[in-house]
C-alpha cells in the first residue's frame, strides 16, 4: 500500500510533464496559424512586402531570397503549372504583371518552370514579356536557363528581346554554358549577334568552350561564330586547351582558329594545355602541319559569303556535295 501511494506523485509529475508538452504545442501552432492569416491578409491587401518581414522575422527566411509569403497565388500556379488555377486566377482580376520583392513575376515562374501553356495564358492576358527582375533576369533568360526551346519559341513570337546593349543577364549566353543546343538553335534562327561579347563573360562560342558544351559550340560555328573571338584576347582556344578536350580542339581547327594566337600573358593555346596530354600532342602536330588546301578554300569562302548569309548556301545552285562541303556536313 506504502509503495502504490509513493509511485503517485511520479506519475502526477509525468502526466505534468505531458500537459505541459501539449501545451507548448498547441501554443506553438496556434502562433503560426495566426501568422499565416496575417501573413495572408497582407497577401490580399497588396502588401507583400510586410507579409515577407513577417516570415523572414517568425521563419528565419531571409528576405533577399524571397518567402513563400512574398508569392502570390498566381506565381504558386504558374511555378507548378496548374493552368486551371492560374485561369481562374486571373479571371478574377488578379494583376498578371504582380511582382515580388524581388520583382519576379508569374511569366518568370512559368518560364523556369518550363510550362509553355502557362506562359502562353499569361501571354495571350497582357504579361510584360521583357520584364526584368532586381537582377536583370528576363523570362527568356529564364527559358534558356532551364533549357525550354518552346518557352524561348514562344517569348520571341510576342516580342522578347533576344539581346540587349547593357551587361543584363545574356540568355545566349547562359544557353551556350548550360549546354542547351535546341534554345541556341531557336535564338540564332531569330537572327542574334552570336559574337555577342561581354565583358565579364567573352563571347558565347568562349564561354561554351570554357563549360565544354561541344553540341553548341557547333551550333555557334556553324551559324558563323568568329572562332578567333573570345574573351579580351583570350580565344575560344585557349579555353579548349586548359580543359583538355581533343574533340573541341580539333573542331576549333578544323574551323581555322589560330594556334600562334596569344593571351594577356602572352600564352599561345599549347602553353596552356597540361604537358604531355592529348591536347598539346594535337596543337604541336598542327603546329608542324600546315592546314589543307581543301581547308582553306572552305573557310575562306564562308568567309566571302559572310555570316549573315551563310543560312542561304542550301539555297545555291550547287552540287549537294559541294553545298554538305561548305556546311561542314
């Protein structure tokens, strides 16, 4: 009798222990269903921004990277391709141009996504196709970046532009380092400059070498790629060289690019290349052999018809040999 009466304060104290645990628990949740009502009822008041102070202080999510809290439903929809929602959305009124906080709208969303119809639906209800983010970052970018030839397609049909004058985000060039062949082929058949050098990056042929993207550094040598262009004055060459790839080394050459070419340090392209391998034993065997006949007749008329025109030679009334000749097919 002694011992069942001693055991009851231990077992008074545990259940103690358990109230108090649910307690917490409940106080907890009843905290962040608060906040989430909150945090909504700035959502649909239009102030998104006090809705990510409030997740970014009660969640630990930093504002720059933006909260779930600074995404509207419409955003929701076109990131997980729910066209249906993101119709009824914008059915009822909401702004198909709506903006984060860090000025990402729905077509960015969608873009990333690689939904094509739900870009398509905030297209065909006015979206701004060139919008830019705090970073530069265009729905286009967005495509290429993600690899969406039929989003890139589509934003070109209603007026994307391809290329700017600043140094924004290039989605040719992210395009050509990501390794993403069929938007490099979409966007060179909308007629951009694909020697397109900046600064920071170089060329897009430069920076598909440094990334050893070979399907589009033959997408861009075949659209007429300057191939001795790169970054200041290092070459697409060079970049081939320190990375050790016979097989763009020798399609490099094979387009005429220069082996005596040298860098700001007055490197030529078998200096950078690791001593020894494959790449420097091609580049001296080059070096020692001088470039064909058949060659240099190839390249030198490429060069007469000019990269703007070079899209016409299956058109020339030439044999089907002499025209495969000239297209390096």
């Amino acid at each position: 009798m002694t011992v069942i009466e001693e055991s009851r304060p231990f077992a008074q104290q545990l259940s103690n222990v358990y109230f108090t645990i649910l307690s917490l628990f409940c106080f907890k949740l009843f905290v962040k269903i608060s906040l989430a009502i909150l945090s909504h009822f700035y959502i649909v008041k239009g102030n998104r921004k006090e809705a990510a102070r409030i997740a970014a202080e009660f969640y630990g999510v930093p504002q720059g990277q933006g909260s779930w809290a600074d995404r509207s439903p419409l955003h929701e929809a076109a990131s997980q391709g729910r066209l249906l929602s993101l119709k009824t959305l914008l059915s009822q009124g909401y702004n198909v141009d709506t903006l984060t906080i860090d000025q990402v709208t729905p077509l960015h969303e969608a873009c990333l996504g690689d939904h094509v119809g739900c870009a398509r639906i905030l297209l065909e209800a006015g979206a701004n196709v060139n919008a830019t983010t705090i970073d530069g970052v265009t729905p286009l970018f967005n495509a290429c970046s993600r690899g969406s030839a039929a989003c890139a397609e589509l934003l070109l049909e209603y007026g994307a532009k391809a290329q700017w004058e600043s140094c924004l985000p290039s989605p040719t060039h992210e395009a050509a380092s990501r390794g993403h062949s069929e938007c490099l082929e979409v966007l060179i058949s909308w007629g951009i400059d694909v020697d397109q050098d900046l600064p920071h990056l170089g060329t897009p042929l430069y920076v598909a070498c440094v990334s050893q993207q070979i399907h589009c550094i033959r997408k861009l040598l075949y659209a007429g790629a300057n191939v001795q262009k790169g970054k200041h004055l290092e070459t697409p060459l060079h970049a081939a060289a320190q990375h050790s790839s016979t097989e763009i080394v020798n399609l490099l050459l094979e387009f005429g690019a220069d082996i005596n070419a040298k860098n700001t340090d007055f490197e030529r392209p078998v200096d950078l290349a690791a001593p020894s391998s494959l790449v420097e034993r091609l580049l001296l065997l080059h070096e020692a052999t001088p470039s064909s006949l058949c060659q240099l007749c190839r390249l030198c008329i490429r060069n007469y018809i000019g990269r703007a025109r070079l899209h016409l030679v299956p058109q020339l009334q030439l044999p089907t040999i002499l025209k495969n000749f000239l297209q390096y097919r």
